[in-house]
C-alpha cells in the first residue's frame, strides 16, 4: 500500500490553515463536501465561495479562513479526490489477487470509474493539470505504478515505463470522463474502450519490458 499512498514529490497544499484538530477537520471537509455538490450540479465554472458558504450553513469569514479564492476551493477538493482516488487504489490492490501486470493497471481503471460514480464532485480531477513529479516531469500517478509493477512484477522502473504509463492513464481517464459526460451512469462502451485500449497501448509500446516480467 505505501507504494501507492507514498509521499508526493513537492505536493503544494491548497488549504490556508491546515486543521489540526478533528473538529476543524469536519468543518474543512463539510465545505468540500458542499463545493462538490455544486461542481456537480453547476459545474466548477459557475462555483463561488458564497455558494459554498451557503450550501455548507456557514459564514464567509469560515470559508476564508480555509481559502482564499474559489480556486483554491476547486483546487483543494481535486486534492481530496487525488488522495481519495489513491487510498481506494491501494486498498483494491491490497485485497486482489494479482496475477499480471495488467491486472495493476486494471484496477486503476476501475477504481477511476467507481470514483466518478460514488465521490461527489471527483470529475474535477479531469479539469486542472496532473501532479508531475519533480524526478522527470511524468505524472506522480505514473511513478506510483511503476513502482508498484516493479516490485510485484519486475518491470523495471525506468523512464520509458513511466513515460508509457503516463500517456497510458492519461488516455484511459479521458475516456472515463467522457463516458460520465456522455451517461450520468457511465457509457459502458466508453468504459470498455477504456480497458481495450490502454492494454493495447501497454501491450505495443512496452513489449519487451512486459514480455520479461514474470507472473506474481
């Protein structure tokens, strides 16, 4: 699992004043849990810090306290959804039987999906820039595979499998996503085509480096 929950390479909190005790702790996440609910219902785009004032019962000044501008909002909530989408991953692996490679990549898939059916407001992981690690530019998703795939299947991780791995998921979310605009419940062609295609991609691009890894 900590390969999955590791720290981020120079991850910049969104939040003005990190909570630091349980109660503040509840405060930040019922104003998350109501700037969610309006991405959902308006979109971020229409999102302002009154809305989300109002929709949690509290005060301006709180929602100040927490944030500066409505992007940090939208930024801090992205960052909730990345942690929540990376706990839920590495509580899947934890639990499966892997038997592959590509079984690693599969449940990233499908906890992406889940995540877009039962966390309100994650389709803002969609909308801003990935995290990229500060190592070589290739997103923080990526090196934790790699990681992960290289200590469970001796797949090397190096440059090329993470850069692979990069594009790979990148173009497995865009299909989600678009799967969750085409059908509130999610287009299951979309879906399907999200799983086909990235495997083909993997399977193409890292060949040798898939070929030599041996079975869990």
């Amino acid at each position: 699992m900590d390969l999955i929950l590791g720290a981020d390479h120079g991850r910049r909190r969104s939040v003005r004043t990190e909570p630091t005790q349980r109660r503040s702790s509840q405060r930040l996440d019922a104003l998350l849990d109501a700037a969610a609910e309006i991405v959902d219902e308006l979109g971020f785009e229409r999102l302002t810090t009154q809305m989300v004032a109002e929709r949690a019962g509290a005060s301006i000044g709180t929602v100040y306290r927490y944030f500066p501008d409505r992007v940090a909002v939208l930024h801090a909530l992205r960052e909730r959804s990345v942690r929540r989408f990376r706990e839920r991953l590495a509580e899947a692996v934890d639990g499966a039987e892997l038997v592959a490679w590509w079984d690693v990549v599969d449940l990233a898939l499908d906890v992406c999906t889940e995540l877009y059916r039962d966390e309100p407001g994650f389709a803002v992981v969609y909308s801003a820039p990935r995290e990229a690690s500060e190592v070589d530019g290739e997103p923080e998703i990526a090196h934790r595979v790699a990681r992960l795939l290289e200590h469970d299947f001796g797949v090397i991780d190096d440059a090329e499998v993470r850069l692979r791995l990069g594009i790979a998921l990148e173009i497995g979310a865009t299909l989600i996503h678009r799967a969750f605009v085409r059908d509130g419940a999610g287009d299951a062609r979309y879906l399907d085509e999200a799983h086909r295609v990235v495997r083909d991609y993997l399977g193409r691009h890292l060949a040798d480096q898939l070929a030599a890894a041996p079975a869990a």
